[in-house]
C-alpha cells in the first residue's frame, strides 16, 4: 500500500492495492481501522474485478485507515502496511480555455487556461486522436502558446489541471485557418459486379472551399501504378458518397491511400539549350504538405512515358538531354508526397 491514499471530496474515488501476483488474483479481502471491511454497508461503494475499491461520491465516510491481503490460487503472503486515507479538495478551474479558436496558419495562438487548488495544481496539455507534431509552450500559469501554427495544430485540445488527489479536463476546439484540406476518414466500398459506392467522411477544408473526386485503377493491369494509370470521377458538390460504375467483373481495383489534391508546380516551360532541353517550374501556390520529389513526364501522341520520378523536391528545373524536338511532345510535371501523387 502507499505510505498514504488521497481521494479528491465530492468526486468519484478509488481505493486501490498494489497487487503484483502470477498466477493472477482471485480475491481481495479489506480492513478499515482494523476491522474488515463490509463494503455493502457503505452506499455507492463496490469492489471492482481487480480488488479495488470504487467510492461513488467520496465523503468523510472514507476516513480511516486501509490495509488489504490479496489471494491467488497459491493463496496470500498476508496483509499489506497500514495506510491512512486522506481527504483532499480536487482542482478548480480559475479560467477555462473557450469552446473554440479559429486562426490562420503561421500566427501565434494562446488559449488561457489556470487552475487552483490544495495542493496547487500541475496544468499540461494534450492533443486528442493524433498527437501533435509542432512545437507547443505551457506558459507558467498554464496557458497554451502556439508561436506559429501548423496544419497538425488543428483539433481538439484538453487541459489537464493535476493534484494527488485527481485530476480535471476542460476542451476546447482549434481550427487552424490558411492550410490545406484534411484528408477525409472512414472510407467505406459497397461493391457489385460492375459497380461500387464509395462513402467519407468529409475532413476540415483548412478554410476554402473544397472539392472530391475518387480515383481507382485496375491492380492487374500494371504492377505499378503510374500518375497517368488512376482512373478519376468528380464528386458533385455537396456529396460526401460516389457510385463508380463501369467496373469489370471478377477484376480486382485498387484506390490509392486518402489523398488530398493540391495544385502542381506551376509555370512548367521548355527551353532547347546546346546540353538538351531545360525544363524549369516554380513551387505549388499551395505547398503546406511536405514535398517528398517530382515525377517529370512527357507525351507522344497519346502516350505518357516517365521521364525522371525521382526528382528531389528540392530541384525546380531539369535537364533533359538527347531528346529529338518533335512539334506535339507535351510535359507534365507532379509532385509527391507521403508516397501518393496529390
């Protein structure tokens, strides 16, 4: 037992005894100033499947001295050390953070939160679902500092106000403005013979507007699946569902991991040098993604043939040499990132 339990008044508590058994526990037996202890006589307490005891609403009632001697199947090395239960007032919020904060990416953002208590509090942070990558402060009283906010920052957020005693959450909801949009999640297939709907859920729009298509291709056509090999189908506003039809039966399809379609690197041009043709571009208007490298094709006819897919993401200009200048040779240059072409 630890040397003394504290339990926060007027919140649900937990009497517990440090069990370290193999085979495993079978029984808990307690005493409370000596005497054992019959849980029925106390409402709102019950014991739980690994022994402990859970108080309801925990009150003066809780008061005393604790000693437990848990059982396996091999039987109990007897009774643990006496420990005293002690009665503190759980943490109060003084200033609790507001249910949401909209602002751009880049900028600074400070979401107040403060606690008081006996004794004083300890105050963190923590992301919910995915943690967050960037870098975050908690000011001394226990504020959130975000100095330049990212696309990861975006979400909900818990502060988390901590004594011996307990600890106390309070939410608040940060929508980071200015970025690009969020994948969309629970991606769900029914699918027929010839047919398959595809359903989302919608992600945050990083604050524009936003728009879906789904795209698919066909795993046995190629093992690898090529920029120009995905098959593509506008999602009409609004939709967050797609029927694809025109499918093959018995044919297996493949749609990439969820993607988000940004803009590619814009002003791509062409010029003939005495070395081979130079091929230059600026970056994506909008390049919050990280970019992994370039794919830099070409077209003859009505063919798409991969000039270099490795280009590092770095680089805005190519060198292409040995080329024979045809009149109807057109480029194209994507860019990649987290290993699908957005």
């Amino acid at each position: 037992m630890p040397s003394v339990i504290y339990v926060a008044i007027g919140m649900p508590g937990f009497i517990r005894c440090p069990i370290d058994a193999n085979p495993p526990v079978t029984l808990v037996k307690w005493k409370k100033d000596g005497l054992p202890l019959r849980i029925d006589k106390f409402p709102g307490w019950s014991q739980m499947d690994d022994g402990s005891i859970r108080v309801a609403e925990v009150t003066e009632d809780s008061l005393g001295t604790y000693t437990c001697m848990p059982y396996n199947t091999l039987g109990s090395l007897g009774w643990s050390s006496p420990a005293p239960l002690v009665l503190k007032e759980p943490p109060k919020f003084s200033v609790v953070p507001g249910g949401e904060y909209r602002q751009e990416a880049g900028r600074e953002l400070v979401i107040p939160c403060e606690a008081e208590g006996d004794p004083f509090p300890n105050i963190t942070w923590r992301k919910v679902g995915k943690p967050s990558k960037s870098k975050h402060n908690v000011l001394p009283r226990g504020s959130l500092q975000f100095k330049s906010l990212t696309k990861e920052d975006h979400g909900e957020w818990e502060c988390v106000a901590t004594n011996v005693a307990t600890s106390i959450t309070a939410s608040t909801h940060v929508q980071v403005i200015g970025t690009s949009p969020h994948a969309p999640t629970s991606i769900h297939v029914v699918a027929s013979s010839t047919w398959a709907n595809v359903s989302w859920e919608v992600g945050y729009d990083g604050g524009f507007q936003q728009t879906f298509s789904v795209w698919y291709g066909h795993v046995l056509k190629r093992e690898r699946l090529g920029p120009h090999d995905w098959l593509s189908i506008p999602v009409p506003g609004g939709q967050d569902w797609l029927v694809v039809p025109g499918l093959e039966p018995e044919t297996i399809y493949h749609t990439p991991e969820p993607l988000v379609l940004l803009t590619p690197p814009r002003c791509l041009t062409a010029n003939r040098t005495q070395q081979g043709v130079l091929l230059n571009w600026i970056l994506p208007a909008n390049h919050t993604a990280p970019i992994q490298h370039y794919v830099m094709e070409f077209r003859l006819g009505e063919r798409w043939e991969v000039l270099d897919d490795s280009i590092p993401a770095g680089e805005t200009d190519l060198l292409a040499r040995d080329l024979i200048q045809v009149p109807d040779r057109s480029w194209t240059v994507d860019r990649v990132s987290n290993k699908t072409l957005i």
